[in-house]
C-alpha cells in the first residue's frame, strides 16, 4: 500500500515560514497574511488550486514541482508513457514550496522532480538556503516516505538578470548547497547547470528572457532527466 503522511508544522517549520509574514493588522486578527506571509488572493488561489487535484482524484506516476522554469516545461511530450503533473508555480520561493508540499502529497507520485529556489537569490543568505532546503526535503520525505526525490540544480542566469536576482558564483553556491544536502538525505542530485552554461551564463540563444528558458530549449533538460525518469 502506498504510504503517505500529513506534513505536521513543527516550531522550526512555523518558525521559518512567519520570516517573511506581513505586520499584524490593527485589530489583532490572525489573519492569512499574517500566518503565511502571502495575501490572501495568493492563498486562496493555491488552496483551490489543491482542493481541484483532491477532489478530481488526480493520481500521477511523476511530479514535476518548482517555479515557472517547472511550470512552462510540457515533460509529457517527452516521456508520453508515463503519467505527469506538473506543479510549477511562478514566483514561488522556499516558502511556498514548504507550504505547498500537501499539494504534492495529495498526487501520491512515485517520483518527484525538484527545482526552485532563484527567486529567493536577491535577498536570501547561504545560511537560509542551507536551512530552508533541509526543511523542505525532510518535509517531503516524511509525508511521501515511498517517493523517491530528485534534486535539480538551479539554471545559470544570463548577466541582464544579475541585478534582479544574483550573478552566478551565487547560483554555483546554492548549487553546492543542494549536491550537499543531497548526499546527506540521500537523494539524487541532477547538475542542469552545466547542461545550460556556456562561459559560465545562460546564453541568450536558450533564453527569452535571461532567465527562462526557450520552449524548444526544454529538449535538453528532458535528455539530461531520462535516466531517472525510467530507472
């Protein structure tokens, strides 16, 4: 029988999720901008979005969870026999995906295809990302004990995106993080890094933007995750 927990708050969890929580309002409420530190649009939109997978029974052997580089991917074009979700959502950050895990779990993957974590670049030490990773892949582990999880590395950026979010000795140290954090959970670790870079950036014959990724340009993320696709 496939196996799966409901992902529990600890204090460390709350802790991390209130950082970026929203000051109280005037009356004292609790409100979701307070506990979640989102608005409430935000958090209605996501708790819909998981009461629509739930109530349709969606049940996938695959799922793909991130950011928009997850959410503009179409795997499924690639690897048309096996059953795909794909749970990417633009501007999501580790926040969100730590909040965002009971939607994974109520998929029951057997697989889960991890990548997110630039939209944090501007603001967020090496430190946090080393404790909010951590905390993110316990969390998944323990409420889809069954799932084998597989950690992608961020994508390079191109230079016109450096002062949005970060240049890319930044990204290559979120990246170690990640290979880390990796071997100590025992998961396995994808470099898409390298898949990308050339002289070290995202060239822009790849990119519509300097951060995403070309429609087309998706081919060779797919080649570099069938192994483990089928494995």
């Amino acid at each position: 029988m496939y196996e799966t927990r409901t992902p529990k708050l600890t204090n460390k969890v709350k802790e991390l999720l209130s950082s970026s929580c929203h000051q109280p309002h005037k009356n004292g409420s609790n409100s979701i901008e307070e506990k979640y530190g989102i608005p409430l649009q935000q958090y209605a939109t996501e708790q819909s979005w998981m009461n629509c997978i739930m109530k349709l029974g969606v049940q996938s052997d695959i799922v793909f969870y991130g950011d928009s580089h997850t959410r503009w991917s179409d795997f499924r074009q690639y690897f048309p026999n096996v059953s795909i979700c794909n749970l990417g959502c633009s501007g999501d950050n580790l926040n969100g995906f730590i909040r965002r895990v009971e939607m994974v779990q109520k998929v029951r993957p057997k697989k889960i295809f991890f990548m997110g974590g630039v939209n944090d670049s501007k603001s967020m030490n090496l430190e946090d990302y080393l404790q909010k990773y951590d905390l993110l892949f316990s969390t998944i582990k323990d409420s889809l004990p069954n799932a084998q999880l597989y950690i992608q590395s961020m994508l390079p950026l191109n230079p016109c995106m450096f002062d949005k979010y970060c240049d890319n000795n930044k990204v290559k140290q979120v990246n170690a993080i990640l290979k880390n954090l990796a071997e100590r959970h025992g998961l396995t670790y994808i470099d898409l890094y390298s898949v990308y870079a050339r002289d070290d950036i995202l060239p822009m014959a790849v990119s519509k933007d300097g951060i995403h990724l070309k429609i087309a340009d998706y081919d060779k993320w797919a080649k570099a995750i069938k192994q483990y696709i089928y494995e």
